[in-house]
C-alpha cells in the first residue's frame, strides 16, 4: 500500500516539504543514523506504515514535531 498524496489534508504541502518532513522522522525518531545497514530498511518501511497510518503529521511543520518528539518516540515505537 502506497501513501496516498492526494489526501485533502495533505493537497497544502509541496512533495519536497513532505520529503523533508520524512527525513527528519527518519533522523529523529527511527534513529536511522545509527542503525546497522541490514536494518535501515525496515526503518524506512516503518515510516512509511506509520505516515501511511497517520497522514495528518505530515501537515505539522517541523517545530511542531520536534517540540512533540517524546510524544512521537511513543507512538513510532510500534512501527520500529
């Protein structure tokens, strides 16, 4: 299953800002920096269940996120 990119919430973001947005949760809550390389892939797909699963994080801007980082920690934690 594919994130749907024609989500009403989500028509007010540019992909390259949705790109960003996804790095960062990559960084910053799936610790992909600091993953074995065998393992970064089921990081990636990880997001991709959990943006699937919660599309309206991607209208948040990045502060927002990173002010909520513990909050976002909690709810990964069962995509990881």
């Amino acid at each position: 299953m594919e994130i749907d990119y024609n989500n009403a919430f989500l028509l007010g973001t540019k992909p390259q800002l949705k790109r960003e947005k996804m790095a960062w949760m990559l960084r910053e809550l799936f610790d992909y920096g600091n993953l074995p390389k065998e393992q970064k892939r089921e990081a990636i797909n990880g997001l991709y269940d959990f943006v699937r699963d919660n599309p309206n994080i991607l209208v948040r801007s990045i502060n927002f996120m990173d002010r909520n980082r513990n909050k976002l920690r909690e709810r990964v934690l069962q995509y990881k």
